[in-house]
C-alpha cells in the first residue's frame, strides 16, 4: 500500500470535485472527513477505513450521475488500485460508499460495520444545522424547485425511487430527511452532536413560518 495514501486520496478527490454542486463539493468531504475523526476518537475501529471511506464517499454521488450508483464505488476501487491498496481494504471502503446514503422512508438496513456508521453520521451531521439547512436550498436552487408550497404537504413514506424522483418544495426536504436523521444516528458522538444541530433547524423553521405567515 501506498505510505501516502491518504495525502494521494486527498489530492484526487479534490480534484474530482473541483467543479461539484456547492452542497457535495470538496469543503462538504473535508466536513465529513473532519467529523468522521472527531467520532472515531471514541470507537473502536480501524482508522485507515474511515479516513478513506470519508474522503471517498461522494466521489461520484448518484444525484449528478443519472442516479447510477455503480459509478462511485466503481471510480474509487480504480483509484484505491493504484496506491496497491489491499483487497480486504478496497472492499471495506466500499462497502462504505454502497451504503452510506440516505434511500428514504421506507428503506431498511440490514448490513453495517463499525467504520460505516462513524463515516454515516459524519455524513449525517454535515446534513443539518447551519450547513445542513445551507446546503439543502443550495441543492433546492440547484434543482429549481420553490422554497415552499403549503399546498404541497412532504411525503413521509416514499419509496427509495420516489425519494430519489421527487421535484418536491425545498422545505418538505426538512421533514422528508433531516428532522429524521437525529434518531438515525449510530454512534453515542454522533447523537449528541445531532441533538443540538436538531434544535437549530427546528428554530429555523418556527422562524421560516413566522416570517411567511407575516408575523414576523
């Protein structure tokens, strides 16, 4: 293996994503790469895995790629050959990036490891609070969609294909995932953190519907 794998991985996923979507650029990967540390300070787990599984995680997410989820994993075992990564390594990095992603309400896992759900919250946490809510218009303005319909009331039991389809108001977005993912978290680090990026968000939106209702 390479002794500078995770500087090489670095460079190449920055350079991948220098010209990403503002929500899953590279600032969005050294977030996650950021929290996934933090988190694993108080696990037990293999270091080498969460480093590379943060830092590769979106390296070619689905949303921007006609929703194929073969390309990321496929992308990053190529590059993961070329530091003569091991093959036990290889498989647990993408077993990172083929289940990492949120799929919706009524999607179930069964399968995890210990180096996923670190990596899973670290991705979570950059999904709410400040940046959370930042990056979800971003993506909303990125898609063209309003920011908010009351007639339009948020599905909370799409299937992971209709989650993916939906052209959905910005804000239903907030009840669709991000309010759900503090009970969604795996690790004691991670839900402690959530807690409080929850409150945030839910702040935001009594203040959001004071402000449209005029109140404010």
């Amino acid at each position: 293996m390479h002794p500078s794998i995770i500087d090489n991985t670095i460079t190449f996923v920055r350079q991948q994503l220098q010209n990403a979507e503002g929500g899953h650029d590279w600032f969005h990967i050294e977030r996650v790469y950021k929290n996934a540390l933090l988190i694993a300070q108080a696990e037990s787990c293999d270091l080498t895995v969460v480093k590379l599984g943060a830092l590769l995680h979106d390296i070619a997410d689905s949303k921007f790629h006609n929703g194929d989820e073969t390309v990321g994993p496929r992308v990053a075992q190529e590059f993961l050959l070329t530091q003569d990564a091991p093959q036990e390594l290889i498989a647990q990095v993408l077993f990172i990036i083929e289940h990492i992603s949120f799929k919706g309400g009524n999607f179930e896992r069964t399968q995890t490891s210990k180096e996923l759900q670190i990596v899973q919250d670290a991705d979570r946490l950059d999904a709410i609070g400040a940046i959370g809510i930042a990056r979800c218009f971003n993506y909303g303005g990125f898609k063209n969609r309003p920011l908010y319909n009351p007639a339009i009331a948020p599905n909370l039991h799409m299937s992971k294909e209709e989650y993916k389809a939906s052209t959905a108001p910005t804000l239903n977005h907030f009840y669709e995932k991000l309010l759900l993912l503090k009970d969604q978290m795996n690790t004691a680090s991670g839900k402690q953190i959530a807690q409080e990026r929850h409150h945030f968000m839910e702040q935001f939106l009594a203040q959001f519907y004071a402000e449209w209702e005029g109140e404010k």
